[in-house]
C-alpha cells in the first residue's frame, strides 16, 4: 500500500530504475518472457490449420470418385538408398 507522500503509480507507468542514471528492468518485463511464448503459439496455430485443411483434403479426396487414384498414389514405393543399403516402403 504506498504511503502518503509517494505518488500513485498507474499500470502503464514505467517501474522505478535502480539507478538514477538508467533502468535495469525494461518497462513491462513480463513482456520480455510472454513475447516468445506468444510468438510460438501463433506458429503453433498455424501448423494447426495446414494440419487440418491437409486431413479435410485427404478424407475428401478418399470418399470421391477419385478415391481410386488417391489409393495409387498412396501405394507407390518410395525408396532411399545409400551404396548397398536401401529403404523402400509404400507411402
């Protein structure tokens, strides 16, 4: 609770620096620890959205007339190899 005779301090004012030559702590220092947080949310969401428009084509392209093809392509071998050792499994 401050005392009589320091003035109030709204949420937007700047904390007290240590010094009286410059702050040690910026402004808003939560800011400092949410904006990655945040940054990586908004890349997570929108990995979101690529996921889920991806598996809407997929079941679209499974239950129509083009199933059939869908199913070929999903069955084509894919192969990697490196001198005598090689990989190959359907899609």
């Amino acid at each position: 609770m401050p005392s009589g005779s320091e003035p109030h301090r709204g949420r937007s004012e700047p904390a007290p620096t240590g010094s009286p030559g410059g702050a040690i702590w910026p402004a808003r220092p939560i800011l400092r620890l949410t904006r990655p947080l945040e940054r990586f949310m908004h890349v997570q969401v929108a990995g979101g959205f690529v996921l889920l428009a991806a598996t809407l084509l997929a079941l679209a392209a499974a239950n129509s007339p083009l199933a059939e093809m869908y199913r070929r392509v999903w069955e084509q071998p894919l192969e990697v190899g490196l001198g005598s050792f090689t990989l190959a499994y359907p899609l």
